[in-house]
C-alpha cells in the first residue's frame, strides 16, 4: 500500500517555470499538512516512503499524524509479533495467554501462499474463536515486500508478505505488523518468546504512568526454558510445543520453581549475560514475591470474612500494594536488549537495513536511549523463550565472520549517526540520553 510522499517545492527561481495550477492544487494538502507539523498543532511520525519497491536513500518523508494525549482509560495494548510461515501456528499460544489485540505478520515463501497461509491460520489462532473471519487478497507494496493476503477476526489482525530477500526480513516485518496495531501503546515480541498470562494485566495496572510519561519505555523481563532442539527439525519443535502448551511457564507460581531447580533461566544469561543484566530479573522477582505474599494474606482474610446476602464482598487487598514500575539509572551495558512496551505514537520504526540476524533489538533499544526515552522494569509480568532449532540466518552468522562485520559495520554507522544528530540538535541534545551507560570498573592489566 502506497504512503502519500510529501514533496518538497523546487527553489523559487527565475529559471524556473511555473507550475500547472492542476499540479499546485494537487500539492496544496500537502503543504498545508506541513504547516500543521510545524506548528505542532498535532503530533506528527516521519516514516519511510514507500512505494514500488523499497524507497531510495534520500527519499522524501512521509507525515503520519497520531493524537498523543492518552488518559488512563485510553490506555490499551497490542501483542505485536512477526514470523515465517512455517512457524505462525504458535500464533494460537500467544492468544491462549494474551487476551488483548494481537498484530502479526507473517512472511510465506511464495505470493501466491498468503491465502492459503491466512485461511489456515483462521482456523488455527485462538483470537478470535466463534466470530467470523474476513480475509482480504490483493498486492500491495510495504517496506520492499510484497502483502498478498490480510486477515481480520476477534482480536487478531495478520498480514501475509513475501520477499525475494534471501535473508530473513526481521525488521521490516516488525513494521508490518506494527502498522496494524490501533491501542494507545504496543510490545514487540518475536514468535519464540510467549508472554505470561499475567502480562496484560500487569501492563493495564500501570496505566496511569504509561498515560501521563512521555518517552517511557516500560521493559518486560525476558526468562528461558532451558531445552536442547538443535538437532530437531523446525516442524518438530513447533508440534511439540503445540503438543505441550506449558513448557514455558505461563505464570509467576509457575516460573519460580522453574528457576529454583535450574530448569529456567533469564533469557541469554549463559552466552550473552549483557542481553538482559540490567533488568536484575533477580530484584524483579524479589519485588513479585513480596506482592504475592501481601495478596495471598489479603485473600485469606477476605475469605475469614463472613458473606452477606444482597453485598458485594469487601476488598482486602489495597490497589496501592501493586509494586510500582523501577526506573532504570543507567544501563549496565550497550547490548542491552529488552522487550519493551511502547506509546505507539512514540515508537519509532525499525531500520530495515537490518535483516537476518543480529544486533537488530540493539540498535532499536539504542535509538530510544539516543531519543531521550526512560526504561522502567515492570513488575508481575514476564515473556519467556521457548529453545528451538537454529534458525538459517543464526547458521549462517556463526559459520561466516563476514557476515558478522558487515552487521558491525552496520550498527557502528547508526549509533554514529545518532550522535551526529544529537550534536547537530541542540534541543534533543537537551533531553538525549536520559539512561546513560553505567560507569565500569576498570580493569587491571595482568602481566
């Protein structure tokens, strides 16, 4: 689907010659749209033009408008998740868990696959069990994919894509789906990491931060079942969790245990501990146990309590008891990459030069350090992985260094690029970076 371009006037110049007064008439929305921005009368998103094909470097911005003002009532949240075709059956796990909106894409090897990958898939996901189904097949550019087919039923809203890439398109995918989400905010997952049943509710229980903080980034702490499926093939993995919808832990009573004996961990913790560290999963479920505690003495007394007819039942446990988002001072490292929830009129798109595998997450997280967001761990709810095979694109990046630099390469040239921009900006300068980087011990040099 096409996105309107806002195009810049030539500059006014003898030379020039003048414009039809079909084409100015034509130009006038557009004109008076950028007058609006610059006005602030609205706030504005500048995204990717998209068009035939992906955009060219340097193309001309689009103007989205989105209504920031959001009250605690307003506030909502989307479950937003892409992945492959071969792996979208788990969609149904994520609407067992998750009773609020969810937004997929989907990418299917070949176009003329979507219609049949979104009817199967209305059939299969939970979202929506006993309303009707509306699919929808067309072709439409988006982000240098190819929509071939979308589906709308209940509480799930799923686009089918294709690519010619040979590598995985991950973010812009991520964008894909994230361009269905409609509530005030959203959390980006990927599909092998399911969210706790308590999730939802724990975000709604913050409402009234998430609406009155701008730039605020609320991160999900992120656990692992531990499990060995390398040699398994990706159908099996995925039937097998079909099969055992519990393999990851669904809520805190559940996961507790899982950690105690060894059979959970924080997510990455054994070769990538700087993934998650900042969170302090350790503290967060320190500060659970402590709200547990108060609401199962809560919930004794009120059953000690006697009924009366014609009353409702008194409460006992006071809504002041639920733990308060904690704010982050600084992060422990760079490559810190939590799941985050997000206003949606504040999340910036994810850069689609990224694909594969790869620092995708980080250089995400770093653009809203660079932004000026604040990150604050928030309490009760979780997302936790479920092992699976190695994906192509993680077997290519471990077999070929080259592919490795290239990343770097890539990530390097984007965080410069966010400091170029907060040095030439006096303003975001003002606000950039409101989580800064921990001061590290340094280390002594052994002989």
């Amino acid at each position: 689907m096409n996105r309107l371009r806002l195009r810049s006037a030539p500059a006014s110049s003898a030379a020039t010659p003048a414009r039809p007064r079909r084409a100015r008439r034509r130009e006038m929305p557009f004109i008076v749209l950028a007058l609006i921005c610059g006005a602030g009368l609205v706030s504005c998103r500048v995204l990717e033009a998209s068009g035939p094909g992906p955009p060219p470097r340097g193309a001309p911005p689009v103007v989205v408008f989105r209504e920031d003002s959001v009250g605690p009532d307003d506030v909502d949240v989307t479950l937003v998740v892409q992945t492959s075709s071969d792996r979208a059956r788990l969609l149904s796990l994520f609407c067992d868990r998750w009773p609020g909106r969810v937004a997929a894409a989907v990418l299917s090897p070949r176009a003329d696959d979507g219609a049949s990958v979104v009817s199967e898939l209305a059939d299969v996901a939970g979202c929506g069990r006993g309303e009707v189904a509306r699919i929808e097949s067309f072709r439409a550019t988006v982000g240098g994919m190819t929509e071939t087919a979308r589906l709308s039923r209940g509480r799930l809203s799923l686009r089918a894509l294709t690519s010619r890439n040979d590598s995985y398109p991950i973010n812009a995918l991520r964008n894909a789906a994230l361009e269905l989400a409609t509530t005030s905010h959203v959390l980006v997952l990927d599909i092998d990491f399911l969210p706790s049943t308590e999730l939802y509710g724990a975000i709604l229980a913050q409402r009234a931060v998430l609406a009155s903080t701008e730039r605020l980034a609320a991160i999900v702490p992120a656990f692992s079942r531990k499990g060995e499926f390398k040699d398994a093939s990706m159908a099996e993995w995925r039937e097998q969790l079909l099969a055992n919808r519990d393999l990851a832990p669904a809520t805190l009573a559940t996961l507790a245990p899982c950690l105690a004996t060894g059979r959970c961990i924080q997510f990455d913790a054994t070769w990538n501990p700087d993934a998650h560290s900042t969170t302090d999963s350790a503290r967060w479920l320190e500060q659970a146990a402590g709200y547990l505690d108060v609401a199962v003495r809560a919930a004794a007394r009120s059953l000690r309590t006697p009924p009366v007819i014609g009353r409702d039942p008194p409460s006992h446990l006071d809504q002041t008891a639920v733990p308060p988002l904690r704010f982050v001072r600084c992060f422990e490292s760079s490559r810190y990459e939590p799941y985050l929830v997000l206003r949606r009129s504040e999340a910036p798109e994810y850069d689609e030069n990224f694909v594969g595998y790869g620092k995708n997450k980080i250089e995400y997280v770093s653009r809203l350090r660079y932004s000026g967001f604040s990150f604050a761990v928030l309490p009760l709810g979780f997302v936790c992985h479920c092992p699976h095979p190695l994906s192509r694109d993680k077997r290519s990046w471990l077999k070929e260094p080259r592919g490795k630099r290239a990343v770097d390469r890539l990530y390097k040239a984007a965080v410069s690029g966010m400091v170029d921009n907060v040095k030439k900006d006096p303003a975001a300068a003002a606000v950039v970076n409101r989580t800064w980087l921990c001061k590290q011990p340094r280390r002594r040099k052994t002989r």
